[in-house]
C-alpha cells in the first residue's frame, strides 16, 4: 500500500494538469481498503476516488485525500452460454479487452483502446461504436465509505443509462468499487453498424471479421481520430452526445438537412456533440493554450502547460456557442474537479 503526503497527480490524469492532492493512497486489496477506510479523519476531507484520471479535469490542487486502487486480478468461471469474468478495479481496461479477445470471452471488442481503468467502466458506463458496459456488466462490488462493508449489486440495482450509474449520481461519494463481474459470450457475434467498422472492414477485404480483427479495426479508427493523451494531454470524449426529444430533432433536421443522427427511441434522436461543436466553427482552434482536436471536435486538448481554467473556459465557450446556434446545452462527459 502506498500512502503519500502532497502528492504530484499530473501523472494521474491524462489531460497533464500539474496539480498535486495533500494525500495519496493506493490499496492493492479489499482489506487493505477497509484499513484506510477505518482509519480516515476529517483531515482527510473531501475523498476522491480516482483510477486512470481518463475521464477527469483537475482545476486546482486537491486538498482532501485521494483513493487509488491497485487490485489486480482477472479471473473467468463458466457459466453454460456464457463466461463470468471477475475484474480488480485497478486493472487496464484496454488490457483487460485483449485479454477477451486472446481467450475467447466475446462482446467488449468495441471498447478497445478506451483509456482508463476497471473500476470506472461501471461508474460512467463507458461506451463506443455501439456497444456499452452495461450491456456486459454482471456484478459490482464495492466497499462503503461510510463503514467499510463490502457490498455487491447487480446490473439492475446500478440503474445504467447513457454514460450514466447510481456511482455518479445518488451514491456519488459513498462506494469505491473494488471488484467487476462481466458475462461474456462464447459465441462472437460482432457489432459491426456503429460508425464506420463495417467500411474499415471492407477497405481490408474482411467480410466477416474474427473479434482479433475486429478489435484491431476499432484500436485502429481510434488511433486515427484521437489524439494520444501521452503525447497531447486529453481527457477523450469531453462532452456527451445530446438527446433530444422528437420536435427538437424534426426542427434542426430541417434547417439541417444531412445532420447525423442515431435513433434512441420513437421519440428521441441522439446528435454527435462533435458535430454540432464543429458546426460553430470549433474544429482546430484554440482558446490560450487550450483547444479544440482538429480530427475529433469531441476532444479538448491540452496544448501545452494549460491549466484546468484554461480547458473549463474553452469549455464553457463552446457550450454558449453550441446553445446560441442551436438550442441544445451540451453536458460535460469529463469529471472536472
């Protein structure tokens, strides 16, 4: 276990913010959790759980204690049609989706190369090309802040919605997951009509793809639009696709003839945030030394010694231009702290 005063957190967090935390811990099992648990004080105040800072926009130093999980462990038990495999929090995600592919366990091949750790795929259902983590998450397990209990929850009890849990919203602050439960197929039935996979396919000659291919397909589309956090400080998708209801959508459909669009229900359309923020001319440009990615207007980067300031300002510039043109207010997908 490691345990850290004054703590440097730009290492932990992809878009490179130099900040730093009064308090750094990072357990490598349940038991060492419940320690640090029992042994918290209000010095410790306030608590951020933290993984591979993928998905989170540091503003300022953080002046309460930060939790890191480092468990480990990738462990499959068959279950007839399908394989359970239980997940440590602290386990790369993208490690974790090679490591489907190589043994057999199908369904996660569309969220390779998603940054980021095990943990936070059940707190933000993660998603891509049409597939989310809901659509394989089993169990939970997570330890409560409040007495150190270990709890376990089911797919139903975590209330998924687009890039949405009960961890973000109602039990924010009261749970940190230690342990993911996934069912994977042992049949691979690729989902292939999301984005452009199913042309990327065709550019190679593949008809029907194996999963290795598959997850190939997508590491490569990715590497293609979006930066390298290591390279340009990102934190990925900045913003969620907006979904609006039926008379919203038939509106900008008309004065928007060719708007791209993905059918959520009968009476909601969902439109790619990217689009709508390079329709505001966006795509490229820079405020100080934060900007827009010029491949994936969905990506804010940082373009070298940006501060969180920085980024929240172009952030919030753009939402203004986005709801002055078009009526919709876009929703941060990045925790910004």
């Amino acid at each position: 276990m490691k345990d850290i005063r004054n703590y440097d957190l730009t290492p932990h967090n992809t878009f490179g913010i130099k900040a730093s935390c009064s308090r750094f811990v990072e357990f490598g099992s349940v038991d060492e959790l419940r320690d640090v648990i029992a042994g918290l004080t209000k010095a410790d105040d306030p608590l951020l759980v933290l993984g591979g800072g993928s998905n989170l926009l540091l503003t300022a130093d953080y002046p309460g204690t930060v939790l890191h999980s480092a468990i480990r462990g990738i462990v499959p038990s068959d279950d007839g049609d399908s394989v359970l495999v239980r997940v440590g929090s602290g386990e790369d995600w993208d490690g974790f989706v090679g490591t489907c592919v190589a043994n057999g366990w199908y369904g996660a091949e569309n969220l390779s190369l998603i940054p980021g750790e095990v943990g936070a795929s059940a707190v933000q259902n993660i998603g891509a090309y049409g597939v989310e983590a809901k659509d394989l998450i089993y169990e939970v397990e997570a330890v409560s802040l409040a007495d150190g209990s270990l709890e376990r929850f089911n797919n139903a009890d975590c209330e998924y919605a687009y890039r949405h849990s009960r961890f973000k919203g109602e039990w924010a602050g009261r749970y940190v997951i230690t342990h993911v439960t996934y069912r994977l197929g042992k049949q691979f039935r690729p989902h292939l009509d999301y984005g452009n996979i199913r042309a990327e396919l065709q550019k190679r000659g593949i008809v029907v793809p194996t999963a290795g291919q598959l997850r190939q397909v997508v590491i490569d589309i990715r590497n293609a639009k979006l930066p390298d956090p290591k390279v340009t400080g990102n934190a990925g998708s900045f913003f969620m696709n907006p979904v609006v209801d039926r008379q919203c959508y038939d509106g900008l459909a008309a004065l928007y003839p060719g708007m791209p669009h993905y059918t959520v229900d009968s009476n909601h359309e969902k439109i790619p945030a990217g689009w709508l923020i390079e329709q505001c001319g966006w795509k490229g440009k820079a405020l100080g030394r934060a900007g827009v990615h010029g491949r994936q207007a969905l990506v804010l980067v940082n373009l070298g010694g940006a501060s969180g300031s920085d980024v929240v300002r172009l952030c919030e510039t753009i939402r203004h231009d986005v709801n002055e043109k078009f009526g919709i207010m876009l929703k941060p997908e990045v925790n910004i702290r």
